[in-house]
C-alpha cells in the first residue's frame, strides 16, 4: 500500500492535489487525488518500482516539478511533496 501526503511549505494538509503513480516495469498509471486532510492511500499495488508525479494542484499553488522513485514492498510506503 502506498500513501501519498501533500503539505504546503508551513505544514498545512493540501487537499485536491493529483498525483500520478507509475509503474517502472511497464509504464502503466494511476492518477490518484488527496482527500481533505491532503492524503491518499493507493492500494493494490503490486510490489515493485514506482515513480510518483504530481499533476494537478488547487490554485495558488505551484506544481512540484520534481517525482519520487520508490521500491514498494508487502509493507506500507510513505511519500510527502511539499509546497
């Protein structure tokens, strides 16, 4: 299980972010969006590699131009992007 949390630069939850999730071994997505507390839990995942990109903020925020490349694993990963 993956979960993907987004905070502004002063630590507050950002909600309505969308990230894509992708899987290195063949490409295939998910696009995926933060719920009122900023989070999202993405299950189902198969173990493996992974690149998470942001793709939509709310407005007034920038978007990271930046991803985070993962190993998921039976265990729950946490990843944060930050504005």
């Amino acid at each position: 299980m993956l979960k993907i949390t987004s905070l502004s630069e002063s630590g507050i939850a950002l909600p309505h972010v969308s990230y894509r999730v992708t899987t290195m071994a063949n490409e295939q997505y998910r696009t995926v969006q933060t719920d009122d507390n900023g989070q999202v839990t993405v299950g189902q995942l198969p173990a493996g590699r992974y690149q998470i990109r942001e793709v939509a903020v709310p407005d007034g925020y920038q978007l990271a131009n930046i991803s985070q490349e993962i190993t998921l694993d039976q265990e729950t990963t946490a990843v944060s992007f930050v504005h």
